[in-house]
C-alpha cells in the first residue's frame, strides 16, 4: 500500500471523495447528469417514490429530460466500476475472513410489454403455495458480509440474468470474476483465510463449490429436507470382486434412523432463538447421474464430498415454529469452532434481505418506469455506487433521528439514517461534476401528428427446466425424498 493510500485509508472523508472521483471517471457519457442522479438519491428527502422528482432534488442541477436522457443514453465503464468497488474496505467476519454472499433479487415489471428480456420471476405470496410467477427482471447481486447483527453489507457486483441463462452457472461465473477483482486488489493474500461464500437453498451448493474448486474459496449453503446424500465408500475387504463402489449407504435428512453419531455436536444458548443445537456429518456427498446438465460434459462423475450441518434451535423471534435447517459445507474434517462459526455465518447471510429493502422502498431501485434492460443496468450501478457511498459516509454521519426514535450510537447508525446526513456531508466531499449549460429544449413533434411508429412489443421468457416435462395432475401427500444431486 503507497503513502497516499495509506492516507486516504485513515481520513473517511478523502476515502469518500477518491471513491467519488473514481466513479466519475467510470462514467463515460453523460457523466455529469448521472453523477449528479446518484447524489439526488442519496439527498432526497424520504423514500424516493418517483424518478423524474429527482430532478426537484437541489443536488440535481439540471432538468428532467437530462434525467431520462443520462439513464437511456449514458455509458458506465462497468468493468472499471467493478474493480473500484474492490478496493474499498470490506467488513470482514470475526476471524478475519471475507464472507461474500449471493442471492438472486427482481424487479418485477408486469406490464412493461414494450420491454425486452423480460423472465417469469418466482415471487413469494401470503397464503400457503401462492407463489405467483410475474415477469420482470432477474438480478444476481453479490455482497460482503461483517460479523454481529446489522443491516449493513458491502454490495460487490450486480449481474442481470438473460433469458436463457442457468442461475448456478452465472453465478459461479460472477463469483469467479469476483474472487479475481479480490485477490488483485489486494483484499485476500496468501495466507490469509479462506473466502467464504455463502448461498441459500435455490443454488446447489455442491455444483457451485466444484465449479469453484480451483480458487480460495469455501461454499456454504442450505439444502432442502427432502435431499438424500451418500456417505464415503468403507474400506474394500480383501478378496472382493468385482468394480468397487463409488458410494456409500444412504444419508436421507428425512429419516433419522439413517443419520447415526455425528461426527460433531455443539450446544449454544442464543438471545433470539435460545438453546441452538448443531450436529455435524463428515464426508457426505449427493449422488450424481447422467441426468444432470451440468455434468453431460465431463467424461467421470466427480464425488463431491462435504460435511453436512443439522440446525435445530429452540424458538424463532417471530414466534413461529422452528424447522431445522440443513447446511453443506464444502470442507471436510470439521471442528466445534468450524461448525459453531458456519452456522453462525449462514444466520448472516440474511443481512443481503436487509439490502435489498433498502435499494426498493428507500433508494427507489425499481421505481422508475424504464424501457430498455440497458438502462435499468445503469440504474442498478447508480443504486449500489450510492449504497457504497453510505457506508464510506457511515463513520462521519451525526443521529438526525425523529421525536419519536430511540438514540442511536454512531456506530450502530442504519443505512437510512445515514442517508439523512448525507446531505450535510455532500460539501466537504469531492463533486467532480461541471455546472450545466444553457441549452433549449428540442422542437418535438409537430402539433396534430400522431406516432406512426409504435414501440414494438416483446413477449415474457418461460425458464424451462432440461429433459422431457411431467405434468403430475395431483399433488402427493407423501413425497419421495430426492436420491440424486
């Protein structure tokens, strides 16, 4: 690290003007007018509701046709962004390491007919198997995570899935580049812990981690209780023919009696969930067949193994009944301290949940209106350059709280109460954008004419699953757990 670093790393406010004068520097056309959009986000007073009311903002000098004109037809050098974005300080766990986690987040366009690329999301309803499907665009978002309870993390990358597109695979394409940035800024060293990543039950977990198997990275993720896993091969008796076996009995979450002695057991006493009781299996592995896509190209079937985690604490805060919960970690040979600090880390991911919120009902990411999927990728950037912005601003931000709030300690301060600062600390930070110019407005169309070209009209992508589909006419009451991976 050079001196210059070395100063800018210890004074937060030239941190937050030389993260501010790299992000301009990323904006390569219409760079003034999306400069000065991200700051009237971060300005405006309360949640942000409307797009073209940024334009009112006062940190937003120009008018609401540079707004439109910025998003629809300014260029972002994404690929300077992202390495930007891996130079700041990143929050790290308890032990030093990175914890990155991944989860997959839309924004729900239902009737944008006249927008493109468009996927059928799968959105959680209220009552019980209500989940409606509803077009919109997919984003794959990637965060840095920090220890203890908070609602802050460190948002990384963001990546639009296309119609088409298998959300393992571009994930694991999207972590790797990732990792990548990391390590060439200087974030992880030899050494250094392993990179924790850590995903909930929509991905395979074991398909993630042998697709990342040649970095510094460890997975952990959940696995529905319906799975069954293979325990290692035991030692081959003398004497026995035949092709020796590549799997094991049968590890089935569903059935006890097939579990035996855990390798690994801890007993912690929680504020939120009380007594939290973590079991350990090691050396478990899904059972993998010519079925699956993702292994059709390779000639021999890997054996992924990994150590299975069994969670069952006593109560849930909202006073529900608790489930246990079934993680696989892609390493092996794990201790009480491994296994306390796993399933503690995987109770973190959910701070991304925290994130997400904030970006739609405070930031307004998916507010605006817009057409293009090109866009809304500019407007996705600004959302986390801002978010980015907050948490450099986080160490300088004073507790403008309402009547009605608690007191906050400075360190303790959220997201949206930092934002309400935000605007104070804007002046003493770098502003590299120019003044607007003088300028009229466009002639239009002419009075009377009417739009002979209308704006063509696209249908919504159906993600289809490979292999022959079922169509099963009743639902079973006794579902057969799933014996491969």
């Amino acid at each position: 690290m050079s001196l210059l670093q070395h100063v800018v790393r210890q004074d937060p406010f030239a941190e937050l003007s030389c993260f501010r004068g790299e992000f301009y520097s990323c904006l390569t056309r219409r760079a003034d007018a999306l400069f000065e959009l991200a700051d009237a986000v971060l300005c405006a007073d309360g949640p942000v509701r409307s797009l073209v009311e940024l334009s009112l903002v006062g940190e937003h000098r120009r008018g609401h046709g540079g707004l439109y004109d910025a998003l629809s037809a300014g260029r972002v050098d994404v690929a300077r962004l992202r390495r930007a974005l891996a130079t700041v300080p990143l929050p790290r766990a308890a032990d030093g390491r990175l914890v990155l986690a991944a989860d997959l987040t839309c924004w729900l366009r239902p009737n944008a007919h006249t927008s493109p690329q468009r996927i059928l999301c799968h959105t959680y309803g209220r009552g019980k198997d209500q989940h409606i499907p509803v077009p919109g665009w997919p984003y794959s978002v990637i965060c840095a995570l920090e220890t203890g309870r908070s609602s802050w993390t460190a948002p990384l990358d963001a990546l639009r899935l296309a119609p088409g597109d298998d959300a393992a695979t571009v994930t694991a394409g999207q972590m790797r580049e990732l990792v990548e940035r990391l390590i060439s800024a200087g974030q992880w060293r030899d050494g250094d812990p392993e990179i924790l990543i850590v995903v909930d039950a929509g991905y395979d977990v074991p398909r993630l981690a042998f697709l990342l198997r040649d970095l510094p990275v460890q997975v952990l993720g959940r696995m529905r209780s319906d799975r069954v896993l293979r325990r290692a091969v035991p030692p081959r008796e003398p004497g026995a023919r035949g092709r020796p076996p590549r799997h094991g009995g049968e590890f089935v979450f569903g059935d006890p009696n097939t579990w035996g002695a855990p390798d690994e057991q801890t007993v912690t006493t929680t504020r939120l969930y009380g007594t939290a009781t973590a079991r350990a299996w090691d050396r478990l592995h899904p059972r993998l067949t010519h079925r699956s896509a993702w292994t059709s190209q390779l000639g021999a079937l890997p054996v992924i193994e990994g150590t299975v985690i069994h969670l069952q604490v006593e109560h849930l805060p909202s006073g529900a009944t608790p489930k246990p919960v079934w993680l696989w970690w892609s390493g092996t040979d794990a201790t009480t301290v491994d296994v306390d600090r796993l399933w503690q880390a995987f109770l973190r991911r959910f701070d991304i949940e925290h994130t997400f919120r904030l970006f739609k009902q405070t930031l307004g990411w998916t507010c605006p209106k817009i057409r293009t999927p090109e866009a809304a990728d500019r407007w996705t950037w600004l959302i986390i350059v801002a978010f980015t912005q907050l948490r450099l601003a986080r160490p300088l931000a004073a507790d403008l709280r309402r009547p009605w709030e608690k007191p906050t300690p400075p360190d303790r301060l959220t997201p949206a109460r930092v934002r309400r600062d935000f605007r104070h600390l804007r002046p003493k930070a770098a502003c590299p954008a120019e003044a607007p110019k003088s300028s009229r407005p466009g002639p239009g169309r002419p009075p009377g004419r009417r739009n002979n070209q209308p704006t063509a009209r696209y249908d919504v992508h159906i993600v289809r699953k490979p292999g022959p589909s079922k169509r099963r006419t009743t639902k079973s009451t006794t579902p057969r757990p799933r014996r491969t991976g």
